[in-house]
C-alpha cells in the first residue's frame, strides 16, 4: 500500500481499538418483522419500516408494473429529459396528501435537505438550527454558506434569544429543525417554534423524515399534527421510512417548489427517481390515505411495548413517537444488552457516544405495524430476562 494511505490504517485500528469500529449487519430476507441477519432468524428491533410497506405486496406489484411500462433508469436529470409522467404524480399527491400547493421529489431525505437549504439561504443569511439536528440538515447548512446559530434542543425560548442576539446582522433567516429526533423519540414543539419565528419573519423549515406516515392524522405528518397547515414554510420528508421505498420530498408553497425546480442543485445534477422507486412511493400514498388502519397499529405496538417495558422497570425515556429508547447510561452496557438481545433472537440497536450524550446509551427500539402481538411478547420476554441478568431491571 501507498506510505501516503498508511494514516488510513492507523485511523480505522484506533477505530477498533476504541470499540468504535461499526461491523455492519447483513440481511439475507426481506425487510419484515422478523429478519434473516448473519445466518440468523432474528425479531427486527432496528429498522425504519414503520408501516411494513418495504415489503408490501401492494408495493412490489406497483414497482413490477412500473418496471414494465417504464424501464429500470431515469436515463437524465430530472431538468433535462428525467421527468416522467410518475415524477409528476407523485409529487401532485403528495402535496394532496400534505395538504400543501406544491410538492418536488428527490433522490432521497439526505439529498432534499441538500438541496432545499442552500437555495434558501446564502452567504449574507443566517441558520437557526436546533443542536440535535440529523447531519443531512447540519451538511445542508454548512453548504449553504449560511452563518449556523444553534438554539438548545427543542427550547423555543432559546431560539427566541438566538433570534435576538442576531438581529439586524443578516438579510434572510432560516430557521431548521427535524421534526421527530430520532435518538429519543420526542417532537419538536412546532407550534411555539412558529410563534418565535413568525413575531420575527424568520423562514421556518421542518424535517419530518421520522413523522411523515407516523404522526398526525393517518401519516400526515408533525405539521399535521400541531395544525400549522400553510403557517410552516417548508417540510422536508422521506420515502424511506414509513414509505417503505427510497426517496425525499420537499412540501411547501408553489413559489418555493417553483424556486427549487430551478435552484436546487441535486434535482438539477443528479439523475431523477427510478420508475419503480416512484410507482411504490404511489402505492405508498395509496395505502395511507385509504386507510388508518397501519398507522392505528404502528401506534398501538409502540404504546404496549412501552407500556409493558415501564411497568417491567425499564426507564423509557421521553419519547412520544413509536420509537423507544431504553436508557442505560454507559455505552459498554448498552453494547453488551445489545449482544445478549442478539443471542435471544432479538436485533436491537446500542446507541452510544457520539450519537447521544455521553452517559445517556441505550438500546432503541423501533417498533412497526408489521409486529404481531406474538412478536412483542417475544421481544418483551427477552428485554426481562437480559435486564435481569446485566442487573439493569
Ligand atoms: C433518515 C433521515 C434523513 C435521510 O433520509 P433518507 O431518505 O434515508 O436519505 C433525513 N433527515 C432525517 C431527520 C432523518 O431521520
């Protein structure tokens, strides 16, 4: 190897070293309530398949049928000759679904934050960006050459003082958070969020990934959920979490999506959706708005299984979403819980330093409308007897 790569080396065994090396799973099944990872049949605790639909027939034959009519490539940019008829449906439902003017897909989540925020915001601008943020904000913000004020985790008050701090000292403010954080599960208070930053014409910018098909009714998302239809001037979402699929969606008024059809760099340089992608993320909306009946159920798993897990001792944090973290402290615990789940035929991910605050690991659960009732008791039984046995119930 190349002297000049060798500090690459030395990098990833100090890596190793440290326990930080990330060995990664890998599946041989379908995403599903229970999973095939590394030859073993396990109960799935990590994934972001909310609603079930990664695998959902319905989805599938939407994808086939797609692939039939349409092809497998986009073949362009969606600004050249990469707009395909399906592009345009789905962001027209989208923006239904949302309850918006105007909708504009992207190749994913990361990216829509890539694109929407730079085209927001500039050089002589300012971010006010909550310190919890997920990194595809935080790279999006850096990109935008934008000054970054941070305000403390889901404290309107001290967005407030941010806000106050900096006044007169830029010409356009932005003011970004996630709407579900997904290290714990809590919202951000939207609704107090707006107040602050309507009293003082902040443009306000909301990344839904973890709510869109979660919160709000049937799915609709954090600003269903507060009520701010038309008050929230840009919502950012996934296709890749409750969706099912693989995609972003920026949600807003017709002006803005207007802008970023000509602005935003990655739906201008990067090659659109494929035709399957897009026909699922279609079905996907179909599902959600003919019926509650998933979300009813996602939401139902994730109270019972926090539910049984309070009553069994465990310290589940504060998280009003279906996600549940099981706190533990120390990031070796929370790895060694992790490890015995795993040998219980349970797959549920240890969270640990730099990822959450030092001393605050824990195990995450995620929990989805694709869990039976059997499946819930299997896992609880497991958390009661690993709990028991590393003294931590
Ligand atoms: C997962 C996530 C993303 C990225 O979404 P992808 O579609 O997977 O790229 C963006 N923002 C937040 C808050 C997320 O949790």
């Amino acid at each position: 190897m190349n002297k000049r790569l060798d500090w690459i080396q030395n990098e990833l065994d100090t890596l190793k070293e440290g326990g930080l090396y990330n060995r990664i799973r890998t599946l041989s099944s379908p995403q599903g309530a229970w999973l095939q990872v590394d030859g073993k049949k396990v109960l799935n605790f990590c994934s972001n398949n909310y609603l079930g639909l990664a695998n959902h027939p319905r989805m599938a034959a939407a994808a086939k049928a797609a692939i039939d009519r349409y092809g497998v490539g986009p073949g362009a940019v969606r600004s050249i000759a990469g707009t395909m008829e399906l592009h345009l449906e789905l962001e027209k439902r989208m923006a239904s679904f949302k309850g918006v003017e105007a909708a504009i897909t992207m190749q994913s989540g990361f990216v829509a934050n890539l694109a929407a925020i730079p085209a927001l915001v500039g050089k002589e601008d300012v971010l006010f960006t909550d310190e919890l943020n997920h990194a595809s904000i935080i790279d999006g913000c850096r990109l935008s050459g934008a000054r970054i004020e941070k305000y403390k985790h889901a404290d309107a008050a001290d967005l407030d003082r941010v806000i106050r701090e900096n006044k007169g000292s830029y010409r356009r403010a932005l003011c970004v958070t996630d709407g579900v954080f997904s290290m714990d599960g809590d919202l951000a208070p939207l609704d107090k969020i707006y107040e602050i930053t309507s009293q003082h014409d902040v443009m306000l910018m909301v990344d839904d990934a973890h709510g869109e098909g979660v919160v709000g009714r049937g799915g609709r998302g954090i600003v269903d959920h507060f009520g701010l239809h038309g008050k929230v001037d840009v919502e950012v979402g996934t296709f890749s979490k409750a969706f099912g699929v693989m995609g972003g969606v920026i949600a807003g008024n017709a002006a803005i999506i207007d802008w970023l059809r000509q602005r935003g760099r990655p739906f201008l340089f990067s090659s659109a959706a494929t035709p399957a992608d897009v026909a699922a993320c279609i079905a996907a909306v179909d599902l959600l708005e003919e019926s509650t009946e998933l979300v009813d159920k996602l939401w139902e798993n994730g109270n019972l299984f926090k539910k049984v897990m309070k009553v069994m001792g465990f310290d589940t944090g504060n998280s009003a979403t279906p996600i549940t973290p099981v706190m533990l402290g120390e990031a070796p615990l929370a790895q060694q819980f992790s490890r015995e789940l795993f040998d219980e035929n349970v797959f549920a991910m240890a969270l640990g330093f730099p990822t959450v605050p030092k001393g605050k690991a824990r195990i995450r659960v995620m929990l989805s409308a694709a869990h039976s009732p059997t499946d819930l008791e299997e896992g609880l039984e497991a958390f009661k007897k690993v709990g028991k046995k590393l003294g931590v119930i």
